[in-house]
C-alpha cells in the first residue's frame, strides 16, 4: 500500500479511511451479534496460544485481514461491558456519543499539550472545565485539567498538596530543591476503604505508603469521625505532620461516600488540603435526587472525577478540579519549544503547565458530546436509574433464603454472599464464593467482582448498565446458584 492510501488528505487515503471504520463498525457489531453471554470462558493460555506467531511479520497482510484476525481473537474473546451480567467492575458500557467522540478525536489527533497542537481543543477543554467546576459548585477561580482517570487525579492532588505544604512550613521549594529533611514526618490521612491511589501516589511522591494514614470506618463504610479525630490527636503527639486529608465519594466495595462536610470543617482547622477523589461517585452531581450525597463537595481543595464510569464514556477520560487554580503553580514549568515565559506573558493557553503528561489526547471531546447530546437531565435519568435498579437488586438478595446482603447501596454496587445453608462456617463460605466466582467467567455466563468483607469472600454486582433490568439481576443470582451446585458435585464426588 502507497503512502497515499495510509494518510488522510488524499483521495485514495479518505477512501481507505472510510472503507476501514466501517470494517471496523462491522466487526465490533458482528461480536457483539454473535454473543448470547458477557465472556467466551477462554482460559489465558488458550487466549496466548493464540497470538504465537510473530506480532511483526515481515511482509504485512493487509487492513482487512487484520481487521478479520482482531474480530476473531480479541473482540469475540473480550468482556461485553454492555452485557447486563457484566457486573463486576467499574468499566461501564460506553455510550454512543461517546463512540462518536472517540471517532473524532483520534482522527483529529490534537496533542492537548500546546495551544498551537491542538487550538479549538485547547480552549474546548477550559470551557468543559469551567463547566464542571461549575457542576460542583467551586467559585470562580476554580480551574482543572483533563486526565487519564482517577489514579493521575488522585496523584496530581497529593502532589500539589505536599509541595504547597513544604512551601508553607519548610519554607522548601520541592520542584526545585526536593524533598525536605523534615519530609519523613508528612503524613496523607484517609478512610480505610479509600482506593489504593493514595497509597500509590505516596509512593510515587517520594514519602513511602507509610505515610498514609488509613482510618478505620463506621457501619456504612464510611470514614470514622471520631477515629479520624483520635487519628489527628495521636499524630500531633507523635510530631507528625499531616498535610492532606483525603475523603472518598463512592468506595469501589460499597459504594460509600465520606462525610464529606465534617471532613471539611477537619480540613480547615487544620490547614490540611481537603481532596474528594470522585472519581466513581462525582456523577451524582448531575441529578436532582442523590446530589445531596454530594454535599460537602464544594469546600474541597481538588476533587477527582472519572467519566468513564457513571458518565459512560468509553476509557480513558477523567479530570482534575483546584478550588484555587493558582495552586498549579507549584507543578508548572516552562519549555522553550512548548510553552516559552512569553506565551504565559501573552496569555496563551498552554495546558502542558497543569498537567503531568506532555502529550495528552482530547479527552474532553467525549463528555462534551454526551453533554450536548443529551443534557443534564438526560444524563441524570442514566445514573437515577442504575441507582434504583441496585436498591431492588438489594431487595431482592435480601429476600432470598441463600443470599447474605452484606449492606443497603449507596450508589449502585450490591454486595452480598451466597451462603446456601444456615450455620455454614465463614471459612466454607469464603472458599464456596471464590470458586464461584471463578467458575462464572470460566463458563462465560457472567462477570461479577469478589472482595473481602470482615475476611470472608463475598460477591460484588456493579450495577453500571442502565439497560439492565430487575430480571437480568435475577439471572445473575441463578447462575451464582447453577455455579455453586457444580461447585458442590465437583467437591463430593472428589
């Protein structure tokens, strides 16, 4: 093949771009058409032996072939996330504006980096901030990037966190000088459900997983006020330092959101940066019935918000919100061939300087669309709908004689155990569920999570579809009963 017929801007080009997404369309809807369950049951050696040959051959064989050898071996064996018993992460079906979006913005190819990379997207990007500020209530100075999800978010405010804090009371520019002496003595508090992330940024920030202060939680899986004060008290007696106070919308086990208000007014006596990571739960902003369990929000330094999750956006696309957006400062910097001293001087909108990549898709394409496609309020009917579908779903465990409900939802993740006798120990419980759990994606039928609750292995349903009804989470539950069964044969007649 010419160059020519590689490229866009020729005719043959334009020609074979057509020609390939709608090979590509095709074949993504052939899969789709071709599966009755959420996973083919294809074990990873099977899926390995597969890919044997030379991943670089000498001699290419053609786009349509490819595209023929991906439908057969990765889509057909791929998790259907729009599947109604696809339930076990937070990986959500991506909606078609979404997909348009994706369409758009990888051909565009802008690079969010430098305003003459990427101009339109450049400003688009601002304007869908501004809008998401806006979304939760941050005043006027308020300001955000676009990032790969919640884990960059979550690291990007510890960062900003810490090196205000070594600026302040050290008196230490970190980005130039590094970390203080004194940094041994910094610590990061957060419930103890709060997603690894903030351990992971510890890490990565140089001030070890140490550093983080996990705080035990209530009933409702939920940072313990009181534990957090008693916390606080023992650190200052220790002569460690806090600087950041992390509180979670939206738990990946329960779906559990802190008390954010109280944790504000924690935040602020103690001149501690206040981050939300709502990465699974900020969506809620969106609608007029369970934004209340968003209250609180607003006083945050940063918040995180993912919108490949309850936004149903395809992955990857989340954002960083500052209450205060001077506090980039603290990361900016200035390169010659990017973003010189004199476009800042100019007042040109190099994004580089808020951001810890360089080169960085235009993933604001993607909410922008699925805003302007179908509202607020359309959106809101997406998330209100999944989060009625979990309390049913709740019920509906809660009733059943060999279910355990291990907890009412908050958003939409039911968690329960299947313990099909009274008095079955807990450590018989934890093996039946896990081998459970195994024994549903080795046969393809459905994808749940499993967690640990109180050490005994349970079963998770994340209820992310707003195409799933009442009745598939009933399939869902007797296919854990047909798995369990097998289970039990396979242990007798051992």
């Amino acid at each position: 093949m010419s160059a020519d017929g590689l490229f866009l801007g020729t005719e043959s080009g334009d020609d074979a771009y057509r020609e390939a997404m709608d090979a590509a369309v095709q074949a993504v809807l052939d899969a789709y058409a071709a599966r009755s369950e959420p996973y083919s049951g294809v074990s990873p050696d099977a899926l390995a032996a597969q890919f044997d040959e030379p991943v670089v051959p000498e001699d290419g064989r053609g786009l349509d072939a490819t595209v023929d050898e991906v439908a057969e071996r990765v889509l057909a064996h791929s998790v259907d996330t729009s599947h109604p018993r696809c339930v076990a992460h937070l990986q959500c079906p991506p909606m078609i504006p979404g997909l348009a979006a994706e369409a758009l913005l990888t051909a565009a190819n802008q690079s969010l980096d430098s305003f003459d990379q990427a101009p339109a997207a450049t400003v688009l990007e601002q304007r869908v901030v501004d809008a998401l500020c806006d979304l939760f209530d941050f005043p006027s100075a308020a300001d955000g990037v676009f990032t790969s999800g919640g884990t960059q978010s979550n690291f990007q405010a510890l960062l900003l966190a810490r090196d205000r804090h070594c600026a302040r009371r050290f008196d230490r520019d970190v980005q130039a000088a590094g970390l203080p002496a004194d940094a041994e003595s910094l610590r990061v508090l957060c419930s103890e459900a709060a997603h690894f992330t903030a351990k992971q940024a510890a890490h990565h920030l140089g001030l070890g997983e140490d550093a983080v202060v996990a705080v035990p939680t209530d009933d409702e899986h939920r940072l313990d006020l009181d534990a957090l004060d008693a916390a606080l008290s023992d650190l200052e007696e220790r002569d460690a330092v806090p600087f950041a106070l992390v509180g979670t919308a939206g738990t990946t086990d329960f779906g559990s959101v802190d008390p954010l208000p109280a944790l504000a007014d924690r935040a602020a006596e103690r001149d501690l940066w206040f981050h939300v990571d709502a990465a699974y739960g900020g969506a809620l902003a969106l609608s007029d019935e369970y934004d209340c369990l968003l209250d609180g929000i607003e006083r945050a330094d940063s918040v995180a918000v993912d919108f490949h999750k309850l936004f149903y956006q395809p992955i990857s696309c989340g954002a960083f919100l500052v209450r205060d957006g001077d506090a980039f400062r603290w990361m900016a910097r200035n390169a010659a061939y990017l973003n010189p001293e004199d476009h800042d001087e100019a007042g040109v909108p190099n994004l580089v300087a808020k951001s810890v990549q360089t080169t960085r898709r235009f993933d604001a394409l993607k909410p922008y669309v699925a805003f302007r496609s179908l509202g607020r309020s359309g959106l809101a009917d997406l998330v209100d709908g999944t989060l009625e579908l979990a309390d049913d779903a709740a019920a509906l465990v809660d009733a059943a004689d060999d279910f355990e409900l291990l907890g009412e939802p908050t958003l939409n993740a039911v968690v329960f155990r299947y313990r099909p006798r009274e008095g079955m120990d807990d450590e018989s419980v934890s093996r039946l569920n896990a081998a459970v759990r195994r024994e549903l994606l080795e046969d393809g039928r459905a994808v749940v999570a499993r967690t640990d609750v109180d050490g005994v292995t349970s079963l998770k349903l994340t209820l992310l579809n707003p195409t799933a009804t009442l009745d598939d989470v009933a399939g869902t539950l007797d296919a854990v009963r047909d798995c369990a069964s097998a289970v039990a044969e396979r242990e007798v007649a051992v």
